[in-house]
C-alpha cells in the first residue's frame, strides 16, 4: 500500500482500517485465541473466529471489548499493533491515525489505544467519537448548520447523535446492538425449542431469518445444537414468525434511546430532522425490517448509508483532513497532547 494516513475503527465486532483515497485496505474480526498454558495469543482475526465453539479447553478465545467498552487491554493492545503493523509495513513512514473508539471509553483506556497506536508506528494519533465519524463517512455535510441525525447501531452499542457545524448537539449510547439480538435470538431458541446454540448459529438466524416488522418478509432456517430433551446433537426449523418478539423487545429499547435524544433535540434542529430524516450506519442496521420499524416509531423517514460497515472507518480516515472544522467529537491524542488534557478532564471528547 501506498504510504497513507489511516483512519481505525475500533470495533466490538471487527476492527476496519481506511484511508481517505483508497477507502477500506483492512478488515478482521476484533478477536484473539489466547494458549492459557502458555500465555501466548496463538491467532487472532478471521482465524481466531473460525476456532469459536470449537477450541480446546486450554484455549481461550478473547473478545476484547464488549457492549461498547474495552475488556481486556492486553487483547486489544495486541489487535491492534498487529493489525496496523499489517497495513503500515514501512518502518520509515509513520503515519497519522485517526481512531474511532467506543463511546462508552473512560480516559484511562482511550489513553491505552492511543499507547497501543503509538507502539504500532503512528506519529500522530487523533481520537474521533463515533457517530461523527459514522456521518462523515456516510457522505453527511456535517459543517452545515443545519442538523443531521445519525444512528450507528454495531454489534456492541447503539451510538445516537443529533449533529450540526460539525459537533454533536445531543448523543445517547445504548448497549443494545447486534450481539444482543445475537444473545436474544439464541435464548429464545433455548427455551421455546429446547436447543442450545453457538453464537455464531444465532448469528446467522438473525441474518437469514430474523425480521423487525411482520409482512416484510417470511424465511426459515434449519438449526443444529444440543438437545436439552435428550442431551444429543439435535435440529430445529425456526422460521421468521418466532423471532418477531424477542427481535421487537430489543428494537423498542432502540426507538426508546432514539426518542429520548430526538425529545431534547432544539426546534430548529428537530425540524431539519423531520425533512432529512435519520440515517443509520453499522453492521446492526441491517437487521431485516429495521429501517421500516424505527421509521414507524418514531414518524420521520429512516433510511441506511451506503456500506453501512464501514461508514465509520471511512469517516475516521476522512476526519484528518476535515478535522480542523469539527467542533467536538475530534481530539489530538498524541501523548504529550493527551496527557496534559486528561490531567484537567475526565471526558476526553469535552469540549473546550
Ligand atoms: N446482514 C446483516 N443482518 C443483520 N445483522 C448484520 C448483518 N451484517 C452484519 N450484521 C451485524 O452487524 C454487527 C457488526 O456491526 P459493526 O461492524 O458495525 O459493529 P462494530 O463497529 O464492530 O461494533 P461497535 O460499533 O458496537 O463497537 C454484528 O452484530 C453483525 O452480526
Ligand atoms: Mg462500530
């Protein structure tokens, strides 16, 4: 690869690297499989993945942040030197990185990301909060005073912003997203079916079959688990129907989070709401039916950005040159920069 900037999204689910001119370059599952014998991390990524369900028991596999917050720092640190690594091979460029964190960051972590970039070769690190960066990734003009709403719903937490001149106005971060209809989807399976299910299996019923609203469509999926009946290998049909419920419960805690910033949204910026309507980004936005069931709870259009994936990591890559003209949500976090700063505030995206 060229010698570029890059911006990082630091995802529950995969951590995405872009840059600016050639879009997504990296992309891998935020995962490591660690020898608890020997304390070494023995895969990581898409290879790490493939183990789930499936290891020895010496061998962990560590998901290093969950719900939106950073779980084990040694993983993470891990993920994110090799990954980076991987894309800036050149030991002489050192490139400026913009990361996109978990909204739900403390100081103390952001500062281990920033160690972590710093280690992997940045020269420059720059902390930009998610939503923001799911918008201008999505293409929104986010300098415009004029409000925009965006919705990143991922596999950890919903991030809900209402943004105008380049700041976030109003924010809400929920720990409901496409893990936890993941975890709903296979409880669900276990009482009414008496089946127990790997993650990854509830993963693909609520990308085969789930849906949010009935009518819009009608699937069914063949499931394999262990039998709670006869604590055998068993299968199951369940079909689109079953999962209205569970898949709505969560939906609604969704609407609820959203309504809440949308109620303590200005006038002015409400109204340029109810003719844009809201967009949403991440992976969790394609949950069937999704769109239509926000939109009818909550009475404004509701539509998806282009690649919802990886809207954020674009967006990341992008805030280093648009950077100077956001008011919030964009931080330099290189570390003599970083340090003075968390020594007088707690909340490293604070304004000034
Ligand atoms: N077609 C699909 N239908 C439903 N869900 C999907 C689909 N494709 C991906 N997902 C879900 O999207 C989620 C991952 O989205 P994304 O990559 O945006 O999360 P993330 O950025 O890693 O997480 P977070 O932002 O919470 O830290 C996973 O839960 C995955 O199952
Ligand atoms: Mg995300």
């Amino acid at each position: 690869m060229k010698q570029q900037d890059i911006g990082i999204d630091l995802g529950t689910t995969s951590i995405i690297i872009a840059t600016e001119q050639q879009g997504v370059v990296f992309a891998q599952p935020t995962i490591g499989a660690l020898d608890t014998r020997s304390g070494s991390i023995v895969a990581v990524g898409e290879k790490a993945l493939r183990m789930v369900g499936r290891a020895p028991s010496h061998i962990e596999l560590v998901r290093p942040l969950r719900d939106g917050v950073i779980q084990d720092h040694r993983m993470t640190n891990e993920l994110i030197v090799r990954y980076v690594n991987e894309v800036c091979r050149s030991r002489l460029y050192k490139p400026r990185v913009s990361v996109c964190v978990p909204a739900a960051i403390t100081g103390i972590e952001a500062d281990a990301v920033v160690e972590s970039v710093i280690a992997a070769g940045a020269r420059q690190v720059y902390l930009v909060d998610e939503p923001v960066a799911a918008a201008l990734g999505a293409g929104l003009d986010i300098r415009a005073p004029r409000g925009c709403m965006v919705v990143d719903i991922g596999g950890g937490s919903t991030d809900i912003a209402v943004i105008s001149m380049g700041g976030r106005v109003r924010a809400a971060s929920v720990p409901v997203a496409g893990n936890a209809f993941d975890t709903c989807i296979a409880q669900y399976v276990q009482e009414k079916c008496n089946l127990a299910i790997g993650p990854l299996t509830a993963e693909a019923l609520k990308k085969k079959v789930a849906c949010c609203t009935r009518s819009e469509f009608e699937g069914v999926m063949e499931v394999r688990g262990h039998s709670w009946e006869t604590n055998l290998p068993a299968r199951r049909l369940i079909c689109t129907s079953d999962l209205y419920a569970p898949v709505q419960e969560l939906a609604r805690r969704i609407v609820d989070a959203a309504r809440s910033v949308l109620e303590s949204t200005p006038p002015e910026l409400a109204a340029d709401i109810a003719r844009t309507g809201v967009l949403l980004t991440g992976g969790g936005s394609l949950l069937r039916g999704l769109p239509a069931f926000l939109a009818g709870e909550l009475h404004v259009d509701v539509a998806i950005a282009p690649d919802p994936l990886n809207c954020v990591a674009r967006g990341a890559a992008i805030s280093l040159s648009e950077g100077k003209f956001l008011s919030a949500g964009f931080r330099d976090a290189t570390p003599k920069v970083w340090r003075s700063r968390l020594r007088s505030k707690s909340d490293p995206f604070a304004g000034d």
